[in-house]
C-alpha cells in the first residue's frame, strides 16, 4: 500500500505529491463512520483532501456462513444465504435454489418461476431504492431516504403477506415454492408498478437534473470497462462502464428468457452513470414484473424432490444477477446430505476491490460518493 | 492623578511604545517563525496605535477631516496583509523543505 | 427614584436607539430583551426545522415530548446540560474550552447593531454593516480553534473546511454588500454604513434595493443569499459538519453543553446573516409597500398583521386540540395545546392594543422577513445535496466573486449615470 | 454624539488586555495559544480605535486584522506541525542581547521624552467637538476624491503590493505551479 506505484497491475494515474508532503495525512475511516454503510472500515492516506491510497479493512461482520453450509443440510442452509446481502434476500435465496437444483438436475415448475422472477424483481427494486436512499444520503441530499424508504414499505408489505417475513424472506425452497401466491397477490403487485412508477419520477426530480447532484457524481469514482472486467467487477457497476454484460441475457437463469427487458449501459463509467443505469433497471425490473404478472401460469409450485436430499457426486457453479451484481454458488457434493464445500462469490466483495482504483485522486468527499455507488453490503462481503 | 484620569495623545504613546518594545523582544528572542511573524503584527500594531492617536491629536489641531494618520493606519494595515501573506507562504515553502519552523536553522541561501 | 423614572421616562419620547441616545438602562434593557428573543427564536427555530424537514420527509417529527413535540426542545436542551462534558485527554484543554465561548460571542455580539425598528436596535454604529461583517467573520476563529484544540482528524479537517470556506466567502459577501452601500449614496441624505441609515435610505428612495436598478439589485441580494449560507456552514454548503464524511466536523469530539453553544452559535448566526440580507435588500423593518399605500387607514392595517398572526396561530392551536385523539392518554396533550393556543391568543390580543400596536410593528415585519430566509435555510437542507469541498471553492472564486466584481462596476457606473443626469438638469448634489 | 463614559477605565482596561495580550504573545510555547493571545490585543485595539473616534479604522482591524490575518496565521499554523517546536527551546541563544537591546530602545524612548518635554506638556489636546459621523465618509474622500484625494496614488500602489503579495505567497506556497 505504501508505493501507489508498484500497488496495482492496471494503470493508476498517481496523483502527484503536492503541497505538504511532510504532512501525509492517514485516517481511518469506520468500522464506526455513518457513511461506510456497516462496518467497513477505509484507510484513507490523504494529501489534504486528495486521496493518495486506500485500503479496506474488512470481516467485521464475519459470521462463517459458508462454514455452516458444511454443517448443515441442503435444506437447512437455504435460510442462511438470506443473511448474506440482507437487502436483497430474495435474490440469494433464487441463487442458492436454482444451484442445488442444478445439482439435483430437476427444475421449479413454471409457475413457481413466474414467482420466483417477480418476488426477485420486486427485491431488486428495493435494493436499489435502499441504495438510492443511502446514496444521495452520502452525498448529503437527506430527501429522498425518506422517499424511497416510503416506497420500500410497499415492497416489504408484499413479501410480508406472501412469507411472513419483510427482510430475510426464505421465499423460495428448493425446487420451487413453499407456498402458493397468496389471494390477491397479483393485484398487489399490480398496485405497486402503478404506484411506483410515478415515484421512480419522483425521485429523478429531485436527483437526475439536480445541479449539485451532477456536481457531485459526474466524473467521480470513473473505471474503465476494462478494468472493470479485470478486477472481476459486476452488476450495475460494470455495465455503467459501457460493458453490455447482464447474467439474466448472457446466460438466461430461471425463465428470463421468456421477457423482454433492456440492458441499460452508461458510457463514462462515473458514478452519475451508475446512478442512471440503475434508475433505468428499476423501470426495467417493473417491466418484467408486469409481464410476469400477467402470464403467471397456473399448475404445481414444487417440482418433485426427495424429501431427504442427496445429490451426486460433483460439483456446480451457478450465477444470477443480484442486484448488486453476479452472484455465484460454487457447490462440492460429495454424496452425502451435506454439501462438502459451498464457495459463494459475493458482488459486494468483489466490487469493492474496485474501490482503491476508483478513488485514487480523488478527494474524501469522493470516497463516500464511492463507496455508495459500489453498493455493498457490509453482510455478504465478509459473509 | 489627574494625569492618570485624563487620557491623553501620551497615554497612546506610552502604550504604543510598550507594545513597540514587546514586539522587539518577541522577533529578537523567539526561534519560531510563526511566533516572530506575530511579533512584527504587534509592531505593526504599535505603529497603527500610534498614528491613529495622532490623527485624533492632529484633528484637534487642524479640524476634523484631517485624517492623515487613520489613512496612514490603513495602509499600515494593507501592509501587514501583504506581509503575513508573503511571510506565512515563505513559512510553508522553508517548512517543506526543512520540516521544522526553527528561525535558527535559516542558516543557508540555498538547499 | 424620581429622577430615574424620568431618566426611563426621557427615553420613550426621545427617537432614538438606547445606544444613540445614551441612556444605559434602556440599552440593558433591549440589551437582555435581544438576547431572551434570540434564545426563544433558536428553541422556535430547532422546533420548526425538526417539523418543517419532517413534513417536507413525509414523516411526522418530534411527536412525543409535549403536543406536536412543542415541548421537544426544551427537552433537548435539558438533556444536552445535563450530560457530561468531556474534553479528551490529548486535547488542547484551554482552548477547547474557549473555542464554542469565542463561536457564540461573535454570533450574538452582532446584535449589538441588527435594527429591528427605526429605535429597536441596541446602539446605531455608523460602521454598523461594516461591525456586522467583522464580528461575524470572527466566529470562524472559534471553530478552527475547536477543531484544533480537539487534537483529532477529522475535526482538523473541519475546521481547515471551514476556515477555508468562510474567507471565501466574504470576499464574495463584501462585494454584494459594497454595491448596497453604492446604492445608498444615492439619496437625498448621502452614503451610510449604518444599518438604520441604510434602511431610511430605501424608505428614502422609494424602493427596496432588492429591485434598485433592476436587475443588479437582484444580483447582488443572490449573490449574499448563497454566500451566507455559505457562511454559517448550511446545507448545501454544511461541509465543516458533513455528516457523512467527517462525521460532526470541527464540533466531534464536544458533548453536552459545550456542544449546545455551537448549535446555538450556529442558528444565531443564520438569524444574524439573514436580518442583513433583510437589512441591506428587503426594507429592514419597513412593511410591505411604505409608499403606495400610505395614509392612516393603511398603517392601521399593516399594524394588525402581528396581532392576526399569532391569533391565527391559536387558531390553529385550537383547530389541533379539537383533532387530538379523545384518549384518556392524549389529555394532558390535548390540554397542553389548548394551553399554548390561549397563551398565542392572549398575546395576539395584547398586541392589538394600539400603544403596543405602533411600537411592535417594525419589529414585526423585521421578524417576518426574517423568518421566510430561515425557512429557505430549512428548504434548502430538505432539498439540495452537499457541494464537494473544491466545487464550493470553484463557485465562491470562480463564479461569486467575478459575478460581485462586475456588479459592483455596473452599480457604480448605474449610479454614476443618475449623477450625471442629474448634474445636466443642475442639480448637483455636493 | 455623547461624550464617551468612563474613558480612563477603559482605556485602563483595553490598555491592560493588550500588554497582557502581547506578552503572552511572545511567551507561549504554543504557537495556536500566541494567536490567540495576539487576536486578544488586536480586539482591544480596536476598541482603542473606537475610543480615538476612528470608527472606520476599528472596523477594518476587526475585519481584515482579527477575521483575515488572524485566520491565514492560524490556518498555516495548523498546516505545519507544531508539536516538535514546542518540545524544543523557545528562546535562542541571543535571547539576552535581545531583552538588552530592546531595552536600551526603551531608555532611548525614555530619554528622548524627558530630554524635549523638559516640564511643558508635548501634546496639548485641541479641542474635539464634532462626532465620528463623518469619519469613513472623510477617510474616502482622503482617499478617492478627485481634489481632495491626497492619497489616490498611494492607494494604487498599495493595491499593487497586495497583488504581488498575493502572487508571492502562491509563488512560494505551491510545490509545483
């Protein structure tokens, strides 16, 4: 960390040392700092207020979780994985499924899927509106938390009547579903795409045009495509650098095949495109779940699996489109009820590998802008 | 007594040249830059004591608009601007370079 | 004793602000009156932050402590004296201590010269605007001293903010505030720096100098309408304290009381900054259309405005004790508003009588027009994201400053042009 | 305009807080506590002003002295470290000479005062029987006035210095322009 030179294989533009060199200043930002969003902490090595370096220190919240997995049956684990990226929880469980389903080679009947693809979707859009939130927090416009939080509320209601639960759902088994679309349901979710498509407008009010707001994020945090793709960088943040790269068209998980959607891309790479790409994916996401609405199918919710699960021998990679970015299983079965090793490769923690390059330069102001855009969670990076 | 109670221009001029005398020790004495930089503000402030006092003295003489010595104290005052600008910017360049604010150490014309 | 009622007595004919005419009993008075007002007008102001931001968040605000949380500040300030007053162990102890002292003396010290009526100010300096800036620039050194003394990151960072941020914008400040003193030398009377002065001065010319030589008088109040945001470090300018990057700026390490005198120092200084923009561009205490609409019927009607007001507010009061739920829990509530409604109407009513009447109505419209910049203060936070450090430099520097340079020029040359007519016609002002 | 109250006391008063002010200047170990010693005595300065009826120039020593000075001194006191100069000697070597020096300059003072005075009073007051109303408005004129403005010239080359000195500081104060 100490020479910014020797630090990163790609091309990091070092900023000069200026001013008073003597006085290199180093802060430690978190684990208790209000804009790390949990407990990351960041060190920061400043010259003034430019950013020379920085570090993450990370696994504050460190909770074993693929260690359980080995501890655990199939079935058992599946609730853990919601622990991960509590704020789209659903999206992990749809992960974790789908993985050992691919193991146990059946498939979630269709209905099951239509399910599965809106409660996703409607999980996407409250992770991205928590983000949205959270964000413009950082960047010091306190409003439109409140907006989106109210928003939020309506999505949590429908995962609360349809499991129980608002934020760690355990929505779906696997296999397909626990439970059948509660009565109304579709109406709801209907409700809620009327209902929150004039407030996505009304967040971009207050935001998209804003003169301090494009201040504050146009030109900040850039990253290239390429290296974006080098450091293993996904979701939002890699296709706001230009990379046309979305898991639910470049390798059709679940039934996303069955919907038309766009992939937004930005083309700077800074955080302003970020902050479009995903305002655009929420409307997208409404599009899916409109269309998903209206062809639910009717039929069975749980395809046939033995109630004692023991799959072959071997081993699966799986990945979906989180939120956030890919997130991936990497499951060992070794015969038995217990999987031998669970690998899984969280898009917070690989994105935040991104954070030294993207800050690099910059100032402290930016690092918060920086890491708000990352959209990390505190949980499933350190797991 | 009545000396005492009855403030005069003297009075000003006794404390202008406490004050002169103050800023002498501090600039002759001290070893940190910043500290005999403020010595010559309080100089400069005796001065300014000074003229102003004599403007009011001066005005007695010569009526009410005769305000030489306040413009004088302006321009006195545009001078320490100027100064503690130059002075405090030469500060920072000496302290990069030698990492200390010790007068005594300005001791080459070049390094 | 008869001759000390006389001497009270002598003031209330006289014309003149208790500073001008030298009498030391009044001046105390208005003295101890501008501080007790300035106290209840932050508890005022903490209160209708809290309620306005809430509303403008779709949420409720303080809710709990008192009806509609009336009571909430009070609580607030009795939790802030009663918790402990830490000064770290590394920090600069002295200076720690001074530094929120240094902070709320230069915000409550200006004061001194704020006019709320033709002879409602403490004193009438004739360098009244030019004290006004001094002082209130001298609060930045409480704050770079705080955030040195606590010998920490990030309130250094805080405060090298801070201290950067307010010099800017000054100059900025100064400039605006030079073209209204242009402005002034245009009257009958001559150019003031005094407060009072500036004010007779619009009263003189017939126009508030917000739309003096339209459209630089717009200009000019703009310019002093962002820097003094600027200057008492509010959002969108609030780097110094930016919550989410330096966690409290320069006042991170103080607690309890000594934390409150910043907050306190804070929201003076928005009152402070705001009565000179109200002073030099909104007429100071003059009411809406001093002029046009002259005559004894209309001064009648613009001096009921104060008692209107607070009766609208028990009003409302009322209106609110009527909606509260009929539980046996929300009685004392219920009562306590109804209470606080009576308390309005009565001094609604106190000021309809017609000795209170005259002397409260410049103070009234002073505190109006002061009271529509501190709900911009409140908008602005409900509404802007926060500038990034070199952006609010760029638009100090870059944008303000070039912008009050031609302003000024342009006002002068403006100015000079009347002169000049004026010398044609002979009629030259010496 | 009203005669001033209680002149001698605060002149007594202002007087007291500045030498006490300037000493402490040149005796702190601390460099922030010397500046804040310093803005101390230049407050009481300006009351000083206040008191020789020029209201104009107190306005600027608070402004431009207390609010502008000050801070640049303080702001680059923070920039440096100063906790190594405090820990090392304060005073230096020729701290006596200078103590000698400054107070034969002080008997000089003395003896130039007892030598010319010789008993007659040196600065008879004229009597003072207008206001400080027309002070800044006579300061402009001194200073801008077409016929009375002696010091128009003067004013512009001050301006020059600032600009130099503005360019100066950067000059010096930046590594690389």
């Amino acid at each position: 960390m100490t020479d910014p030179n020797t630090l990163s294989p790609l091309d990091l533009e070092t900023p000069d040392k200026t001013f008073l060199d003597a006085n290199e200043l180093v802060i430690n930002m978190g684990p208790q700092h209000p804009a790390t969003h949990g407990v990351l902490r960041v060190i920061l090595r400043l010259d003034g207020e430019k950013v020379m370096g920085l570090e993450c220190v990370i696994g504050y919240l460190h909770r074993g979780v693929e260690k359980i997995a080995e501890n655990r049956t199939y079935t058992m684990f599946n609730p853990y994985v919601d622990r991960m990226d509590y704020v789209a929880a659903v999206s992990n469980g749809l992960g974790y499924c789908e993985a050992v389903e691919k193991l146990l080679n059946v498939e979630a009947p269709p209905r099951a899927q239509y399910i599965r693809v809106i409660l996703t979707e409607l999980n996407r859009i409250a992770s991205h509106q928590l983000w949205l939130g959270t964000h413009a927090l950082d960047i010091g416009a306190i409003t439109p938390l409140f907006y989106t939080f109210r928003d939020r509320e309506e999505i949590l209601k429908i995962f609360e009547k349809y499991c129980g639960a608002r934020l760690t759902t355990h929505a779906f088994r696997i296999g397909g579903l626990q439970y059948e679309a509660y009565e109304g349901f579709e109406k709801d979710v209907k409700n809620f795409v009327n209902f929150v498509k004039p407030k996505i407008d009304e967040y971009e009010e207050l935001l998209t045009t804003n003169r301090i707001w494009l201040e504050r994020t146009k030109g900040v945090g850039k990253i290239s495509g390429k290296d974006c793709i080098a450091l293993g960088v996904t979701g939002p943040v890699l296709r706001a650098s230009g990379v046309k790269w979305d898991l639910r068209k470049a390798q059709p998980y679940a039934n996303y095949k069955n919907f038309e959607f766009e992939i937004p891309t930005g083309e700077n790479g800074d955080t302003y495109d970020r902050y479009i790409v995903r305002m655009i994916e929420m409307r997208q996401s409404l599009r899916i779940i409109e269309q998903a609405v209206e062809g639910i199918p009717e039929g069975p919710i749980m395809a046939k699996v033995p109630k004692v699960m023991k799959p072959p021998v071997g081993e699966i990679y799986h990945s979906i489109e989180a939120p956030k970015g890919e997130l991936g299983y990497f499951i060992v079965s070794d015969g038995s009820t217990q999987p031998y090793r669970i690998r899984v490769r969280p898009p917070s923690f690989v994105n935040l590998q991104a954070l030294d390059l993207m800050c690099r330069g910059q100032l402290v102001a930016d690092v918060i802008a920086v890491i708000g855009t990352l959209d990390i969670v505190l949980g499933e990076v350190d797991r | 007594m009545d000396a005492m109670l009855h403030i005069s221009t003297l009075h000003y001029l006794v404390l202008g040249a406490a004050l002169f005398l103050l800023g002498v020790i501090g600039v002759l004495t001290r070893r940190n830059v910043v500290i005999v930089l403020m010595s010559i503000e309080l100089i400069l402030n005796a001065v300014n004591l000074n003229l102003v006092a004599f403007s009011r003295y001066w005005q007695g003489i010569h009526g009410p608009s005769a305000l030489h010595g306040q413009v004088f104290a302006i321009f006195v005052i545009t001078d320490a601007a100027a100064e503690a600008a130059v002075g405090l910017g030469i500060l920072i360049a000496f302290f990069r370079n030698k990492e200390t604010v010790n007068v005594d150490e300005v001791n080459l014309l070049k390094w | 004793m008869h001759g000390f009622l006389q001497y009270i007595q002598s003031y209330l004919d006289s014309d003149k602000t208790p500073g001008g005419a030298g009498n030391i009993f009044w001046a105390t008075v208005y003295i101890l009156l501008v501080f007790a007002g300035l106290s209840v007008a932050v508890i005022a102001m903490n209160w209708l932050e809290r309620k306005i931001l809430a509303h403008m968040q779709v949420r409720l605000g303080p809710m709990r402590v008192g009806p509609h949380g009336l009571l909430q500040p009070i609580a607030d300030a009795i939790k802030l004296l009663l918790k402990e007053d830490i000064i770290p162990a590394e920090a600069d102890a002295l200076v720690f201590w001074i530094a929120p002292f240094i902070v709320v003396l230069a915000a409550f010290t200006v004061f001194v010269v704020v006019p709320f009526g033709p002879t409602h100010a403490i004193t009438d300096m004739n360098i009244g605007i030019l004290f006004m800036l001094g002082v209130s620039s001298l609060s930045v050194l409480g704050i770079v001293t705080a955030g040195w003394a606590s010998n920490s990151h990030y309130p250094l960072i805080g405060a090298l903010r801070s201290s950067a941020q307010m010099v800017s914008y000054e100059v900025a400040m100064g400039l605006a505030v030079v073209s209204v003193i242009l402005m002034t030398s245009l009257g009958p009377e001559g150019g003031t720096l005094s407060m009072i002065g500036i004010v007779q001065a619009q009263q003189a010319q017939g126009e508030w100098f917000i739309f003096k030589f339209f459209p630089l008088g717009l200009v000019g109040f703009f310019i002093f309408a962002i820097a003094m945001v600027a200057e008492t470090n509010r959002a969108p300018f609030d780097l110094p304290e930016a919550e989410s990057e330096l966690t409290a700026g320069f006042h991170t390490e103080y607690s309890g009381f000594r934390w409150s005198l910043f907050f306190l120092a804070e929201y003076s200084a928005m009152i402070a900054v705001s009565s000179i923009a109200v002073t030099l561009w909104l007429g100071g205490w003059l009411r809406p259309f001093p002029n046009a609409l002259t005559g004894p019927t209309w001064d009648l009607v613009f001096s009921l405005f104060p008692g209107i007001t607070f009766l609208l507010l028990a009003v409302m009061c009322f209106y609110n004790t009527a909606r509260m739920p009929k539980h046996p829990l929300f009685r004392v509530q219920t009562m306590g508003l109804a209470g606080f409604g009576v308390v309005l109407a009565l001094i609604g009513l106190i000021l309809f009588i017609p000795a209170v009447r005259v002397r409260v109505t410049d103070i009234y419209w002073f505190a109006a027009k002061v009271g529509a910049f501190m709900y911009l203060y409140i908008w602005y936070r409900g509404t802007f994201p926060r500038y990034r450090f070199d952006q609010l430099m760029k638009v100090g520097w870059k944008v303000l400053l070039p912008t009050g340079l031609v302003l000024l020029i342009l006002t002068a040359l403006v100015g000079m042009r009347t002169e000049l007519w004026a010398e044609l016609q002979g009629v030259w002002r010496p | 305009m009203n005669p001033p109250v209680a002149t001698p006391f605060f002149f007594y008063l202002l007087a007291a807080t500045m030498i006490a002010g300037g000493i402490l200047v040149i005796t702190r170990k601390n460099a922030v506590h010397s500046a804040m010693a310093l803005i101390t005595t230049l407050l009481a300065q300006a009351g000083l002003y206040l008191m020789l009826y020029a209201p104009f120039v107190a306005g600027v020593q608070i402004i431009l002295y207390a609010g502008g000075i000050m801070v640049l001194f303080l702001f680059v006191i923070m920039l440096i470290s100063i906790e190594r100069a405090e820990k090392e000697r304060q005073f230096n070597k020729q701290w006596l000479v200078g103590i000698v020096a400054a107070g034969a300059l002080g008997g000089l003072f003395i003896a130039v005062y007892t030598t010319t005075t010789k008993g007659k009073i040196l600065f008879p007051e004229g009597q003072l029987t207008y206001g400080e109303t027309q002070n800044t408005q006579a300061i402009g004129s001194l200073l801008f006035d077409r016929g009375a403005g002696q010091y128009m010239f003067a004013f512009e080359i001050a301006s020059l210095l600032l600009l130099v000195a503005i360019i100066g500081a950067v000059v010096m104060a930046k590594k690389r322009i």
